[in-house]
C-alpha cells in the first residue's frame, strides 16, 4: 500500500497574515496560499516502478526555491501583488518543476523516501504520474490525498444539529449505562439516573451523547445483546423525548445498534471500526445514520497485554482505510463517517502521547476527527499517578492541547461544562486575527 503522509508543520492561515500585513490583495492571497506552503511528504510502501518514476523526476535543489518552480500566475499578477508578470509564460517542466525526492535507505527500508516542494509541483507530479503508462495511480492517488489534507471535511447533519468542522471543536458527552465503568464507578447505571445524567450533559453545552450499556475499559469482558439492549434503549428513548442533542450508540453489535437507531439515536459509535460485527455496516448504512469507526488493536479484555506496532500512525491509518471501505461498501457515505484513533485501545503511554501530538497526519483520510483521552490512564500517570476520579485539570490539559494543534474536530469527555470553558479558550488563541489596524481585511 503506498501512502503518502505529510510531515510538514506550516499553518497555511499564519501564511495569510502574512499576506494581509503586507496588503495583498484577497485573490492573491488565495492563489499564493495554495502554491507558496512547501510541503514534505513521507512515502512509505513505494514498488519499483513508484522509485523509479521518482528517481527520475527532474533533479530540483532540495531547498526548492528556483523561480522556475513557481511562476506566478496571472491571477497574482492581476491582483497586483507586486510580482512581475512576465515569469508567467508557462515553460516545459524541468528542474525545480517537481518536488525533490530523497531516497530512504534501500536496503533497511526499501519503499520509502521523502518529497519536499510546494503544492504546484506536487500537482505535476500527480499529473505526471496519472499520465505514466506504468500503471502509478496508486501514488497518484496517495500525493493527491495528502495534498487535500488540510481541506475541511463537508459539513455532518445530525438529526436538528449541524456539525461544522473546523468552525471549533465539538463535545461528545459520555453517558455510561454500566455498573463497572471505570471513570466514573458505574454511578449511572439506572436508567433515570443515566437520563438525568445526559440531559445535565446537554445542559452543560455537548454537542452529542454518547450512551454506552458494555464497558470497554480495558480487561472488560462483553455483555449479552439483551442485556446490552435492556441498559440502553430505555436511555435513549428517555433522552429523545427531552433534549434534541443529537444521540451516539457505543456499541459493537448488529443488533444492538438496530434498536438503538429504532429508538432514536443518531450515530453508532464502535470501537473496533466494524471489524467486530459483519452486520453492523449495513444496519447503520440502512438507517441512514452516521457511524464513528475507530482503532482498536485487540479487544478489550486482551488489548493492553503487549501492544506493538511497527509504525504507529500507518498501522493506525492501514485501519481506519479497511474500515471506511468497509462502511463504504454497503453504502454509508464518507460525509457520514467520523474516525478515530482510539486512545488507550491497544496503547502503551508512548503510543498514546505519539498518537496525539500526530493526530494531523490522520487527515490524509479526509475525514473528521474524534478523539477519546477523558479521564484515561496515561493522564494519571502524567499526572502523578491520580486516580480516574482526579484526572480532570489532566483532561482538559489533553483536549485544549489536541484544540490547539488543531487534532480533534469532537472530543469525548465525562466533564462537559469544564471540556467547553477549555476549548473555548484553545479554539479562540489558535483562531485569532486582529493583529492590529495593518492587518485588516
Ligand atoms: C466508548 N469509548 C471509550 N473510549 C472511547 C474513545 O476514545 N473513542 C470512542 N469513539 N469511543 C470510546
């Protein structure tokens, strides 16, 4: 599988207070924001003809800053953003004309390489490659989308709720219907109780609820369906009938998620990705609903024996790519599924932290981001070794952390009010504009 996987950490925006302090006007500012931004790639498992096809594209510098790598175009010109027209004649493509590709070693990891440039010539090679009779859309198809990564995914309607991402960063509320969850001690696991629960949730500004009748807590054994169906369909139908905060089922079963969506939920949110269940993509995809899909590396009663990767993000993206195939081939569209990189479900403490400060190259799938820390181990231990009950300052360091590198499009939190007044500040630092009178639109 080749992939291609940006380890850039430009922001194109701080770009463009760039370019507003300097005055250019707003299509300048667009088109140079699409081409000026240089742009590194990390391409892993690349064949022979991939290597070659790169091995042979112009020799650029690998600094790529020649001016035949980026003539401006008209449209800059026109805008009057002060660059001479004149470099605009379009040239056959020649060095500088291609990002510069550096090999990796051949003999450790054969397959992989580096390609540094801007988005312009990124766009060449893409075409070029779809054009090579060698059969390479498969690279292609990979530059293409991690090119695309820093494209907000459409917009996700929810029952009376639209979720717009990027706009901030959205909370998903845990209520748990189980007598043995570990972070808040099985405290709702009656039916009024857990109501009650998620409507104070609601109250305390969640975007969504997420209601869940089997722990996962790693260890955790699995419930009967009926068991599961008893803890949480009273729980839904409860919550329909008081609150429009859109519904998410935490379920890996068929026919749990059948009655939960009959009850009025609006999201099955499964932790093994649809790998657990076979039914489980059609009953979602047949409902109309939306679906979360994260990884897991095992199950929960075996996944923090020995968790191991090779490479954690691509293993983690390997996943998620054979779960979104797996929804798409019953018919669920992409614009209704969320992905998520299932913190603690399979992870050591390194991994978890890797995983997080990481979260951006998990966009290359296109998709919105859920991200789950609340109240979890490696918090604790971060903290001191506090218990589940005292993670919460731990909590809301996570979710304003993961807010300000823009990681998380929805974060799953027990502590709703406190998750708010910290996303309400990390959303407003990392999207602030008014530098002064020069900065001005
Ligand atoms: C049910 N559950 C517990 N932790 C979770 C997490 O991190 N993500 C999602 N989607 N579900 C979770």
């Amino acid at each position: 599988m080749i992939r291609a996987r940006p380890v850039t950490a430009e922001h194109p925006e701080d770009l463009v207070l760039a370019f507003r302090r300097m005055g250019l006007a707003p299509d300048a500012q667009t088109v140079l924001r699409e081409t000026l931004p240089l742009v590194r790639l990390l391409l892993t498992g690349l064949g022979r003809p991939e290597e070659a096809f790169l091995r042979a594209l112009p020799a650029a510098p690998l600094a790529p800053a020649s001016d035949d790598a980026c003539p401006p175009t008209e449209a800059v010109a026109e805008q009057g953003a002060g660059l001479p027209t004149s470099r605009a004649t379009p040239r056959a493509p020649g060095p500088g004309a291609y990002p510069s590709w550096l090999p990796g070693d051949a003999q450790a990891r054969p397959g992989t390489g580096l390609l540094t440039g801007r988005a312009e010539q990124f766009q060449r090679l893409v075409t070029a490659a779809r054009a090579d009779s060698r059969g390479l859309s498969a690279l292609a198809s990979a530059v293409a989308s991690a090119l695309a990564a820093g494209t907000v995914p459409p917009a996700l309607v929810l029952g009376r709720r639209r979720f717009e991402w990027g706009a901030r960063t959205y909370v998903m509320g845990v209520v748990n219907v189980t007598p043995d969850s570990f972070s808040d001690g099985g405290r709702y696991f009656g039916a009024e109780a857990a109501i009650a629960h998620g409507l104070a949730l609601a109250e305390a500004g969640a975007d969504m609820l997420d209601v869940g009748g089997e722990s996962t807590r790693p260890g955790s054994l699995p419930v009967s369906v009926e068991a599961e169906l008893a803890r949480v369909v009273p729980v839904i139908e409860g919550l329909r009938a008081r609150t429009d905060v859109p519904i998410s089922v935490d379920t890996t079963k068929a026919a749990v998620a059948r009655e939960a969506l009959k009850a009025g939920a609006h999201l099955i949110n499964d932790v093994t990705g649809f790998s657990a269940d076979a039914a489980l993509p059609r009953v979602v995809a047949e409902a109309g609903a939306a679906c979360c899909l994260m990884h897991i590396q095992g199950t929960p009663a075996t996944m923090q024996q020995a968790p191991r990767y090779d490479d954690l993000v691509e293993d983690v993206l390997a996943f998620l790519e054979a779960a979104i195939a797996r929804a798409e081939a019953v018919g669920i569209p992409r614009q209704r599924i969320l992905l998520d990189p299932g913190i603690g479900f399979g992870k050591t403490f390194d991994h978890n932290l890797f995983l997080l400060r990481r979260l951006n190259e998990l966009r290359v799938l296109g998709l919105p981001l859920l991200v789950g820390t609340s109240r979890k181990g490696f918090l604790g231990r971060l903290a001191g070794g506090k218990p589940a009950a005292e993670r919460l300052a731990a909590t809301l360091g996570s979710v304003a952390s993961m807010a300000a590198l823009g990681g998380a499009d929805v974060v799953r939190v027990h502590d709703v009010a406190e998750a708010r007044d910290a996303l309400a500040v990390a959303d407003a630092i990392r999207r602030s504009e008014d530098g002064g009178a020069l900065y001005g639109r």
